[in-house]
C-alpha cells in the first residue's frame, strides 16, 4: 500500500501536538481518516523478550548510558528492546535537534532519576 507523505506528516503533527488545527472535530476526523493505519502500527509493537534483551545487551554498538536507556525504557513502555532501541535510533535521526554533548547531559540527567 503506498501511503501518502502528506497525510502522513499530517497525522504526525496532530499525534504529537504540532499543529494548528485545535478544534476537536478536525482532530477526530484526521484520526478517524487514519484509524487502520494508527490501528496497524499500534499492533506491529511487541512485549520485551528475553531474546530480544540478549540480542540488545550483545549489541556492539549500543553502550554505556545509551543502553541504559534503551533497557529501562523498554521496561517502562513494556516494548520489545529491540523495536525500543529501533524507536530511540530514529528520534535521534529524525527529531533531535541539539548537539551530541547535551544530548548526553539529557541522557544523564533522565537515567539518574529514580522513576526510570
């Protein structure tokens, strides 16, 4: 199925907030025009494996704080570490915009706080 990039962005922006349509019935008919395939991407996550934590923890390339990171928050969204590490890999392509060095501080900063 092709999906078209415009109502893609469009469903993303009212997903996470970034939009200027605020009325109620815009919003609920951008969801409703999306519901298979907000209904599909919801069904593709899976529950953490064991697995999948041995497949992250021998990973070579995530380390130190980053996969500290990706396991609690794994245990935290109750999500496969594989597709959590996955989801923490684009937002670091895609939508963080600040520096490598303050993303570290962040990172730190969210790892030591006893909720995560």
């Amino acid at each position: 199925a092709v999906v078209s990039t415009q109502s893609t962005g469009s469903l993303w922006r009212v997903l996470n907030g970034n939009t200027a349509i605020r009325e109620e019935e815009s919003i609920l008919a951008e969801l409703r025009s999306n519901r298979v395939r907000i209904v599909s991407g919801v069904s593709f996550f899976k529950a953490p494996s064991s697995t999948s934590k041995t497949k992250l923890e021998n990973n070579k390339t995530v380390k130190g704080t980053k996969l500290d990171f990706v396991k609690k928050a794994s245990v935290l969204l109750n999500l496969d570490e594989t597709q959590c590490l996955e989801i923490f890999q684009m937002y670091l392509a895609v939508e963080y915009k600040d520096t490598p060095a303050s993303f570290n501080n962040a990172l730190q900063n969210v790892l030591s706080r006893q909720n995560l």
